[in-house]
C-alpha cells in the first residue's frame, strides 16, 4: 500500500456519516422573488429620491438665478435713475421747464427766483434790462399789458456744465394774443448760468426774434 492510499484511507476515517451532515439550507423560489422586488424597490426609491432631490435643485437655482437677475436689473435702473437725476444737465432742463410753466401762469415770483441778483436779460427790440428788480418789473410790466402769452415752447439744443457755469442754448416759440390780432414769436436763445449758493441762476438771458419789429400803430397800442 502506497503512502498516497494510506493517507486518503485516514482522511475518510475521520469524516462524520452522511446522514450527521447538515444540509444547508437552499433559498425557495418565493424568497428569491421577494429579494428581487424588495432590491427593485430600493432601486425604484433611490432613483425617485435622486430625480426628486435633482429636480428640487434645478428649481431652487432657477429661483435664485431669477431672483438674483431681478435684483442687478432693479439695482441698474435705480442706480441709472439716481445718476440721472443728479447730472447737472437734467437739473438745468428742469429749471428751463418750471421757468417756461411759470411765464404761462404769470407767476412773477417763481419766475424771479430763477435769476441772480446781477442778472441781465437782454429781449429783442428794446435795451436790456440789468438786475433782478429791473427783471421783475419788466415781468410785471407785461403781466399788465393788453399782451397775453397763451403758448411758450422750449427746444433744447445744447446744455453744457463746466464747473460752476453752464449754459442752455436753443429755439423758443411763443403765441400771444395782442390788440392787433395773435402773434407768433420764434427765434434762438442763450442763457448763462452760475451756480449760486448751491442753486443753478440765470446771469443771462439773450434771446431774438425771427419776425420784423413791430410797426409803430402796434407799438404805440401795446404801450397804452
């Protein structure tokens, strides 16, 4: 007997019966279902949690993106706004605009309080009339004159600011009602401007008329 066939005889030997041998046991085919449909249904609810949670952060970006694009447009146009209004230009222009409305309702006082106290206004066909009380009074005077200013525009054509003194050129055109029958005047204007205790004033007011002076006859009734 060879040492090869000793050693498996010994081996057998030592092995318990067949029948001392518990068997393991074997997965039915009910329970292997059941692993599959519980692993389907972990894999079904981690890719709805993944889609849901996916979708969750695509909203909440859009949301933010949305609000934060809302927020820099909001930001620009306040800031355009502000930087708008505070451009001397636009502050010249307004003045312009108060000053034209006030001529309209024969408001001396808010017409005034748009000149300097050395003021010169300078009108077509007649000297020019030098400081604020003159000015005054020279708009009173046509307050009280069978002269009635029923139209007043303004076009602007340049507005320019450099340091404290600007100035407003453009065109005009008035429509007035006078003993001969209404009358259109037009022409160009110049108005210097200096700031004066923080207030744009006018130093000034230069302006033609594109029309012939009036006749004697008109003069003459104007001055009644």
């Amino acid at each position: 007997m060879t040492n090869s066939l000793r050693t498996a005889l010994h081996y057998a030997a030592t092995l318990p019966p067949n029948d001392a041998i518990e068997a393991k046991p074997q997965p039915t085919a009910s329970k292997i279902r059941k692993w599959i449909a519980g692993i389907a249904a972990g894999t079904s609810a981690a890719a709805a949690m993944t889609l849901l949670f996916t979708k969750l952060a695509i909203w909440i970006s859009g949301g933010l993106l949305t609000l934060f694009s809302a927020t820099m447009a909001m930001g620009q146009q306040a800031s355009m706004s502000a930087a708008q209004a505070s451009r001397p230009e636009a502050e010249i222009v307004q003045g312009a605009e108060t000053y034209r409305q006030a001529v309209l309702k024969q408001d001396g006082e808010t017409i005034i309080s748009h000149f300097r106290d050395d003021a010169i206004e300078m009108p077509p066909n007649q000297p020019p009339v030098t400081g604020r009380a003159a000015i005054a009074q020279f708009y009173e005077g046509s307050f009280h004159s069978p002269v009635k200013v029923t139209a007043f525009t303004f076009s602007h054509t340049e507005v320019s600011v450099h340091g404290d003194v600007a100035y407003d050129v453009g065109t005009y055109k008035r429509s007035m009602t006078t003993p001969g029958g209404p009358v259109e005047a037009f022409g160009p204007y110049v108005v210097i401007l200096k700031k004066t205790a923080g207030q744009w004033q006018i130093a000034y007011l230069i302006y033609n008329c594109d029309c012939p002076p009036p006749s004697k006859e008109t003069h003459a009734k104007l001055s009644q």
